[in-house]
C-alpha cells in the first residue's frame, strides 16, 4: 500500500515540476502507450475468440488516448503558435477522428497510423526541447553583485 502512494506522489511531483515542454512530452508518451495498449489487446483479440472484456479494455485504452489528444488541443496557444498551432490542432482533430472510428471498427491500421504519427510528433517535440535548453544553457548569466 505504501509502495503504491509512494509511486503516486512521485508521478504527480514529475508533473507539477514539469516544465511546459516536458509535460508536452509527457502527453505524447502517455498516449503512445495507451495506443500501443490498445494494439496489444486487438492483436491478441483479432487473433483468437473475441473477448467481451478485451474489447471494453480496447476501448479504454483508445478513449484515454483521445482524451489526452484533446488535453493537447486545449493547451494549444494560437497567438504565439500561429500556423504551427493551426495545424496541430487540425492534426489533432483528425486523430480524433480516426481514433473513434478505428474503435467503432477495431481497425488496427487506423491506430497504429496514429500512434506512429504520435511517435514522430513526440520525437519532433523532443528535438526541439533539447535544442532550446541547449540554447539557454550558451547565453550567459547575468544578475546582480551581491559581494559588494
């Protein structure tokens, strides 16, 4: 019981620590393995007797990976985002769209295009995090003399 809290408080100091970009990350991370989750249940379920309680797994896997994708919509900042914004939040939208009908369908394509589309969006984020903390890292620190 104590482990289980103690994992609990760890996961939710790693978010409230977070900086914007690394809970960005953590969002495409999160839903890669609820795809990947997913996947794993209908392969296994396409592959032998159809199991009620599979599909309702299926199903839950798929929908929490929606929901993250709509987490990521709502953060969108249009201002300072402009056309990239724009476009996430279209690319976004239509993984939603393919989401609920490769649920509707069990349509094993339709997810794994997303999660592979969620991969490469996530290595792309990565890249550009890396690179930013590279950058602030070269500019030097100024402050004030507190010696005298």
């Amino acid at each position: 019981m104590a482990y289980t809290n103690a994992i609990s408080v760890y996961k939710e100091m790693r978010v409230t620590t977070a900086s914007q970009g690394q809970l960005i990350i953590m969002l495409y991370d999160g839903a890669v393995k609820q795809l990947d989750r997913g996947l794993d249940l209908l392969g296994a379920n396409l592959a032998g007797k159809k199991d009620p309680g599979k599909i309702e797994q299926i199903n839950a896997a798929i929908l929490k990976a929606q929901e993250i994708i709509t987490e990521l919509m709502a953060s969108l900042d249009f201002d300072r985002g402009g056309e990239i914004a724009k476009n996430l939040l279209a690319l976004y939208v239509w993984f939603n769209q393919e989401l609920l009908e490769a649920n509707i369908k069990q349509d094993v394509r339709r997810i794994t295009i997303v999660r592979n589309l969620f991969d490469e969006l996530r290595t792309a984020w990565a890249t550009i995090i890396a690179k930013s903390a590279a950058e602030s890292m070269d500019k030097p620190v100024t402050g004030i003399n507190i010696a005298g």
